[in-house]
C-alpha cells in the first residue's frame, strides 16, 4: 500500500506515520528510541590508512601490539589498569535483570575490562563478579549507598540523566516495564518517579569542583573520579570538568541508547560521538591536559574500527553497552521470559549483605549463566583483536599510537568535523 500524500503532495515518512500512530493513543510522550533515522558523521566516514612502500606493518606472528590501557594516573593512588580500551558502560540498570547485571559483571572481569553499576546502584553479585567496578553517582539519588562506593574501583559522577532529561524509571521489579519499547503504557507511565535531571548537589559549574573533592576526599584520593558528560556544550564542559579536577572524562554522545527518556529529545538532542571525541581533544589540548586527563567515548560503538578510529582521534578508550547486551542473547531472553533471577527481591540485595540461597551465588547457578559471561568476554576479545589488526596495518606497535594522522576521511562532512584530510589530499578542508 502506497503512502498517504500531505498536503503539498509529498509522500509523508513511515516514521511519521508510526510515532503518530503510538502518541495518539497515549496521548503523551512516548519514550525511549522513535524508528527514526538521522543522517549525521560516523566513524564508517572515516578509513585508517595501512601502510605499504613508505611505512611498513608489524607480522601479527612475532610482534606485539599493545592494547594495555592504564586510566585516572592524574590524582588517583590506584589507577586502572585494563587489558583492553573496551569498557561496559552504565545502563539503565533498573530494565536490566539481576542475572543479567551479574553476567556482564563476570564477563567484564574474565575481559580484564571495567564494568559500571549504571542507573539502580550496586548489587551484591555485581561486586562479587567484577574485578574493576565503577559506581555510578546519579542525579536523582536513587538507590545511592555510600557504602557501595566505598567498596568501588572508581566513581563516575554523572552530570546529567543521559543524554536528555528523563521522565523517570519505572519501578523495581516490574517485568513488563523491563520490556518497554516506543511508548509507556498509562500504567506504567503513572508509576514513575520524576526524577531530578541534574544533581541536587550544585547549582552552577562553580559547585562542580567542590563535588569533585568532596568524592576524593570520601575515598581518601584513593580511586579515580570519572564525570560524564551529554555531548552537547562539549568544548566547554570539557574544560570545566578538567579544571574540577576530573581524572577522566567520558563523553556520551547522541548515539548513545536511551530506553526511557522521551523520544523527541533522544533523537533531536545532542551531538555525534565521532564531533565531540574531537571538541573534547581540543579542549584539554588548549589546557594542556590532553596527557593528564583521559577520554572515553560512550555511544554507538559496535565494532574494532569504531574503537581504532576514536583512539586514533584522541580517546583513552571507548565504553560500550548496547552491544554487550546482544553478545549475551539469546540467554537474556531466556531469563527474561523464565524470570530466573530477574524479579526476585533477594536478588536485588546491597553490596555486602547477607543475600542467602539467592543471592550471587544462585545467580551465578543459573543455566547458562557461565557460558554467558564467557560469550561476552570472547565477544571482547574478538573487538580487541580486530583493534590490533588495524594498528598494526597502521604500523603501530601499542594501539594507543593511533593518531589522526593514521584518518582519512570519505566524506566533505566528517573531513569538516574531525580536521582530518579528505581521502586523496594532504590538507583539511578550510584550512
């Protein structure tokens, strides 16, 4: 069946037509990520350039290429040190099953990688299977333990809700508000809590370092502190969160996946990862930070090259979290569907309770749940390896020496956005 023509006589989006035809209904905001698509610089508009006559690559066979990543050595007494730039980023943790948590906890760990909390704070069987966790302190404080934080690896201060003011998360323990998808139902929509969209602890950027020492000062300077940022006023609030004292700086950008924030701003707010790595690195440049302060990147990584080619614009290492989610079905869908661990509230017990037979270690009884773990952390590895591949194409030893040098960019746009040359020239666009 062909399209309805407007008025004008042009053929009206698919899209249009189907978030229309969920709003009606609803008769408010629907959540989560609309079927849109938008048109904007990625990172498959950028190709490394492999060596050949002028260069030479490394033999795979006997010569290393490193992909240890150490992060927060600016303030911090024990810094991480990962095995791979790959790391699992925070979701929203109440959609998420406790099984499901506690796999990619494990998997992270069997990775040698950093996991974090992400939105609900920590379980038990989180910080019984991750090696490094990361704790997550949000604005709206829900389930905020300071005890939780203490027994972190480090603490990332997030400084917004995402990348767009909320309008809630569901309540816990509901299994058909964990499936979500375009639109809340009245009921589920009338169990939100509104919460905060920015921290209670500060007004203005000039609370922002108070916060900050605050934090190390609570963990005795002993872990790093990471504060998250929305690509959005990147160049500035970069700068801002250097000089707060940050140790790292992740920078979430419009790719990232938001399940329930409202669609409308998921879609139309924010800027790309691939502009905001580069808005980042000029910004630490211009304090002469880019050595001390490290940047991760959050949002729309989906394979090996994705990671290369931010490494080689600037970033530290990328975090990822949709992606892990798939390296784990289709277990997920079975402990959703079977509710084995999922609902239960033992499960959901604090970090350093007594949880019982069902606590972790049932957890980490469930079928399959070993074998999920292990698909994650091989689904890891398999991005590392591609990572390696690609630098030593580039003739790099370490794949941290990427640099933009090593770009091309395959189209005017991403040339524009990132200063790296236009394939067939030697000079940038503009320059």
């Amino acid at each position: 069946m062909d399209a309805p023509e407007s008025p004008q006589g042009t053929l009206q989006p698919a899209e249009a037509i189907a978030e229309a035809k969920i709003n009606a209904p609803a008769g408010h905001v629907g959540a989560g990520r609309s079927g849109r698509s938008r048109s904007f610089p990625t990172f498959d508009d950028l190709t490394l350039i492999p060596c050949s006559l002028s260069r030479v690559p490394l033999e795979a066979f006997y010569e290393q290429c490193t992909t240890a990543t150490t992060l927060g050595t600016r303030f911090a007494a024990q810094p991480l040190v990962l095995s791979t730039p790959v790391t699992i980023a925070g979701m929203g943790a109440k959609l998420l099953s406790p099984a499901v948590r506690a796999a990619l906890a494990s998997g992270s760990a069997r990775a040698g990688t950093l996991y974090t909390t992400g939105y609900g704070g920590m379980l038990a069987a989180e910080r019984e299977h991750a090696t490094m966790l990361s704790y997550e302190v949000l604005p709206s404080r829900i389930d905020f333990d300071p005890r939780h934080m203490l027994q972190s690896d480090v603490i990332e201060l997030v400084s917004v809700r995402g990348l767009s003011p909320s309008i809630g998360m569901p309540s816990r323990n509901s299994r058909e508000e964990a499936q979500l998808a375009g639109t809340l139902p009245e009921t589920a929509y009338s169990r939100l809590s509104h919460a905060p969209t920015r921290h209670p602890d500060w007004v203005g950027s000039d609370d922002l370092p108070k916060k900050v020492e605050e934090l190390r000062e609570a963990t005795d300077w002993r872990i790093p502190i990471i504060v998250k940022i929305s690509a959005a006023h990147v160049y500035d609030d970069v700068q801002l969160a250097a000089k707060a004292g940050a140790d790292i700086i992740t920078v979430e950008g419009m790719e990232a996946g938001a399940s329930t924030g409202p669609a409308i701003l998921n879609q139309n707010t924010g800027v790309p990862g691939i502009a905001a790595v580069c808005q980042a690195r000029r910004a630490l440049e211009e304090l002469g930070l880019e050595d001390e302060v490290n940047l991760i990147l959050c949002g729309g990584i989906r394979s090996g090259a994705d990671v290369a080619k931010a490494l080689a614009l600037g970033v530290n290492a990328v975090s990822i979290g949709t992606a892990a989610l798939n390296s784990l079905e289709p277990w997920t869908q079975h402990v959703n569907a079977q509710g084995d661990g999922a609902t239960d509230s033992a499960g959901l017990c604090a970090a350093g309770e007594d949880s019982g037979e069902s606590g972790p270690t049932a957890i980490a009884d469930l079928p399959g749940f070993t074998d999920a773990a292990r698909r994650m952390a091989n689904f890891i590895a398999a991005l590392t390896q591609e990572i390696q591949l690609l630098a030593r194409a580039c003739g790099k030893a370490n794949v941290h020496d990427l640099e933009a040098e090593d770009l091309r960019a395959l189209s005017l746009e991403a040339s524009l956005v990132t200063n790296v040359p236009l394939v067939g020239m030697d000079t940038v666009i503009g320059r």
